[in-house]
C-alpha cells in the first residue's frame, strides 16, 4: 500500500519550538504540516519467515502454537498454563506445553466466552477478564478451566476511539484497570477516560490511580522496585515523528499531560488549549513529563518486566513490549518487540529486540504483535493478532527456569496511602473566628438528598455561608471520615472563592470563568464527587467546611487537599463547618 499524505492545516510541527510556545493559542493553530496514512499491506506468514525475524545473538524464534485466531493479551498461570483473550470472538483460550518442547499440546481449549474479552489477569487462582465496560472474575479450575463468571464492575466509561481495556492485579492487592480515550485529543466529559483506576478485587470500590494518559494498553510493575511503568499511545495527526510514544513511570494521584502537552520536555498540542484558560506552560507543570520516548505511531501493547531466568543477566529488571505497528507515518514503525533496559530502577533506553516483519521495505508486514508475556520456562511469548501465531523466543545455553516476576508491594502502598489517616481539615488549621455553613439542601445533622449523591444525579449542593470582613477569598473542603479508605475520604476541594455562597451544581471543571478553582478529590477526579459510600453502610458524615482566606491561594489547577491546606497556613481569618448524613441502603439500579 503506497503512502497517502495529507497537509493537515492547524496543527504545527513548531509546536515545540520556545516562540510557539509563547505565541497566543489561536496562533499556534494556523500552521500547517505534513502527516501520512501508510498501512503496509498485510502477508501471511511464509514458513521460512519465522527464521528470519531478528533477535540478538544467542536467541530463537519458533511458533509455539497457530492458527489462533485475533490473539490478544496473555496471561501465564503459575503452574504454566497460558491464556489468551480473542477480541473478535469474545473468549478466552487455554494453552499447554505439558512435554516442555517449546510447543502447544494440541489445539486451544475455550474456557470461557465475553463479547469484546480483551484484558486478562491471573491472580490467587482466579481469572480476571475485561470488556469495554464490564470486569468478570471466575474460578480457575483443577483442568485449567474456568468456572461460571462474575460480574464485579459493569460501569467502565464507554470506549469511543480506544475501547481495549487492559487489567492486572498489583503487588498491593488491588486490580489495576488501563481504560483509554475516547478520541484523539479532546477535553473528557468522563474523568476515567484516559486513566488507570485502581479497584478492590471484588470491584466494589475504585479511584483514578492516574489521569492524562491517551492509551495505556502496556503496563507493568518492575521486579525490584515495585513502581508502576507503561507505554502510552501518542496522539495521531501531528505529522510522522510526532507524538512519540511514551514510556512513564505512573505514580498514584498525578496526570501524564494528554491531550495538552506530551513528550519529555512536554510540549504543547497546538490544537488543543487547556481548559479554563489554563496556559500550557502551566498545565506542563501540573503534569509528569515522560521518562523516554520511542517511535511516533508504532502503537505500544502489551508489556511485561523480566525478573530473571534463562536470558542474559544483563535482561533482568528489564522490561519487553509488543509494538504492532503504524499506520500514520510514511516509513512504517513498530510491528516489532522492542526491549527498556532499566539500570537500578530507572528506564535508560529503548531499543529493538525482535524485527523482520516489516518486509519489501515497508511496503508489506507479515504480523502485528499485541500479547506479550514471560513463560514459566523464562522464554518470551509474542503474539500475532493478525496471523494467530503465538511465538517463543528462547535464549540457547540458558540457566535454567524463568524468575516469577514478584514486585514487593511498598512503592504502591506508600503512593496511595499518602494523606490517608490524618484529622479532618477543620482541625489542621488555625483560625482566629468561626463562621457558619447553610444549604438550603439539608439541615445540619441531616441527611443529604440523593440528587447530591453519586449514585444517583451527583449535583452538588448549594452552600452559603458568613461573610467574612478582611476575606479576600474563601475556600470549600469536603471530607468523609467514615470512608475506610483513604481517611477521610476527599470530595470537594475549591479555592479562590469570591462571594460567600456557591450555587447548586457548581460546574466540575478545573477552573471557572469566576476564578473559582477545583482540586482533585480521594476519587482522582476534580470538582463535586458526592457521597458514594458501601451499600449497606452505616451513615456516613460528610463535613463541608468553609475557610475564609485573606489572600487568593496561587496553586496548581488540580492540586490535592494537603497542598490547598499548605498553602492556607498562616491566611485563615475564620473557619466553620456543616455536616450532613448519607447512607445508601438498596444497590443502585444498574
């Protein structure tokens, strides 16, 4: 297939450059650049082909099984049984190589069937699948199939332009679901689109562990230090080179820049402005710039850490990816593996580890790899979603049977447990007068209105409270106590609040066109998140608590509570509070 290209009118390969980065925003829109479309013709597979795909030396490549279908993501069982989900057949498969020849024994056995079954998990005996919008969990039995499934999450957001959700459990415990944009670059209505969510293993309570990030498909946690990594999606349209791939080091409560800026030195999309009047030169310092990059739309999948085994020692700590390959630049790139060699905890570089299926100088491809995982004999599995091959790379004279990857649980712990067991805010901070907190929705003491609650139309209260003299700003915290965790619970954080009072349904946005600022809530989210405690709980108290401020606070858009209350120290003219009760009693209707 010969290239197409297209000068695509308001977007700037400039866009990088210091006096673009200065110009007004409605300038950095008028330049014009030069992108592709080149999808190299598909080839099925020939027989001598898998011998001449490139690895280092020492390496091979063999098939470990064929004519699987669309291969998708894989997961290997401690006793080495491999899984496998097929999107376009909405299932599962089962894979054995009990002889140990490096081959499948006989043909794929369905263990279980979901429309759209993409991500895939194996954790204390159980099999995790996800779709676009649902999580299932069943048992793995003594065959290696899978009992009856159940539904733990069945309100994932809507998939749009990216609907392949992707899931493993962490060493904390907890399910780490990747769901991705809906679009190209665009402003989300829904605050888990272009996430990480971190969720309970029964799926009953979750939150944005990381927000930014376009397509995520590929993550994992690396061996040693237990911190999260993964490869990011760039953003399509901004010519062949641009936006390079991301690797980042994904930590608990920070935002990765998309669809504002992108790359390591954070660059601004000149199409797209943040919100709110937000400069990008701020929104770059909101966001955690990428660790390194890699070939622009080589479109990064599946991801998995090598912990040690049969491979060089030089490979362990190091981390493999599947790149199935571009269809938005001239000369093609990905359809390959490629390898991120770490040093003490740090990624360093990224470089090709298995090529050849690029063929007739681009032109043509024999495969697009997706799945990727290590076996339990510590070869690499690749899978080819095109052809239905699933290969083995091998190290020849290796040193016995591979390392489980066993990652210790402190990085994760210590991430998401910050802020959690500390008083509520109101007694964190001194004030020398009290003041009073309405709203016309509940009394003090009272129960909250559903509408308020996100089970229901989540809309956030009116609040009115004193004028303060000498108050130049005020500011809203809202806490919850008795969440289990984290502790308290934050719902609402907003500063730089000129008038006393707040109208019902304050727009949840990170800056209003009144100056208003929101913060991110315990959720991950910014603006109103109302009560959503357990079914069934006891009533929880949620304290809106009002601070009157003899300055505007000048931090980040998005800022977390401890870095409002920070900021406060020493500004706080008077303080006050009005609790109200909410329990939900009946499971929300679905």
């Amino acid at each position: 297939m010969k290239p197409t290209a297209l000068v695509v009118s308001l977007l700037a390969l400039a866009a990088a450059s210091p006096a673009l980065a200065q110009a007004h925003p409605e300038e950095r829109d008028k330049l014009a650049i030069l992108t592709h479309i080149h999808e190299p013709t598909p080839r099925a597979p020939l027989p001598g082909d898998t011998a001449a795909l490139g690895v280092p030396e020492g390496f091979t490549v063999s098939r470990f099984a064929e004519r699987l279908g669309n291969l998708r993501m894989l997961a290997v069982a401690p006793n080495g049984d491999i899984y496998a989900t097929r999107r376009s057949s909405g299932d599962v498969i089962l894979l054995r190589d009990a002889d140990g020849d490096g081959r499948a024994d006989g043909d794929p056995v369905i263990v279980a069937r979901r429309s759209a079954a993409h991500g895939i998990a194996i954790h204390d005996g159980k099999l995790y699948v996800a779709t676009v919008k649902e999580v299932f969990v069943g048992d793995i039995l003594a065959d290696g199939t899978v009992g009856p499934l159940t539904l733990i999450i069945g309100d994932l957001p809507d998939s749009g332009q990216h609907p392949n959700r992707t899931i493993s459990v962490g060493p904390d415990e907890m399910l780490y679901i990747s769901v991705g944009s809906t679009c190209d670059a665009c402003q989300e209505s829904n605050p888990e689109n272009a996430t990480i969510l971190r969720s309970s293993l029964d799926g009953k309570s979750r939150t944005i562990f990381a927000a930014g990030l376009r397509n995520t498909i590929g993550f994992d946690w690396h061996p040693r230090t237990g911190e999260l990594w993964g490869l990011d999606h760039g953003i399509d349209n901004l010519g062949d080179d641009l936006q390079q791939e991301e690797l980042n080091n994904i930590q608990a409560g920070r935002q990765y820049g998309w669809p504002y800026v992108y790359g390591v030195e954070e660059a601004a999309n000149p199409q797209d402005e943040p919100p709110g009047g937000i400069p990008a030169a701020t929104w770059a310092e909101m966001s955690e710039a990428a660790v390194l990059g890699y070939a622009a739309h080589a479109a990064p999948m599946q991801m998995a850490f090598y912990a040690g085994g049969p491979f060089p020692n030089a490979y362990d700590g190091d981390a493999f990816v599947a790149f199935r390959g571009s269809w938005a630049r001239q000369q093609p790139s990905g359809y390959e593996v490629a390898r991120v060699h770490f040093e003490n905890g740090r990624a360093r570089s990224i470089e090709p580890f298995l090529t050849g299926s690029l063929v007739d100088g681009g032109q043509a491809e024999t495969g697009r790899l997706a799945g990727l995982a290590v076996a339990r004999d510590g070869s690499l599995l690749v899978g080819d979603d095109e052809n239905g091959i699933l290969y083995r790379v091998s190290y020849d004279g290796g040193r016995g049977p591979g390392v489980p990857s066993n990652p210790p649980a402190t990085a994760m712990r210590e991430q998401t447990a910050q802020a959690s067991g500390v008083p509520l805010a109101l007694q964190r901070v001194e004030a020398r007068h009290s003041l009073t907190v309405r709203s016309d929705a509940f009394a003090a003491g009272g129960a909250i209105p559903r509408q308020h609650s996100e089970y229901h139309d989540g809309v956030a209260p009116a609040l009115a409270w004193d004028a303060v003299g000498g108050a130049a700003t005020y500011v809203i915290l809202v806490e919850d106590p008795d969440a289990a965790m984290p502790k308290p619970f934050v719902h609402w954080v907003a500063w730089n609040i000129a008038e006393p009072m707040t109208p019902e349904g304050l727009e949840e946005a990170i800056r209003l066109s009144n100056g208003i600022t929101q913060g991110r809530t315990s959720r991950g989210s910014v603006g109103w998140f109302g009560p959503r405690p357990p079914v069934g709980d006891a009533p929880h108290h949620y304290h809106f608590q009002v601070f009157a401020l003899d300055i505007p606070l000048e931090v980040l858009p998005g800022s977390d509570r401890d870095t409002v209350l920070a900021a406060m120290r020493g500004h706080v003219l008077a303080k006050g509070e009005l609790v109200g009760i909410y329990q939900q009693t009946d499971a929300p209707l679905k």
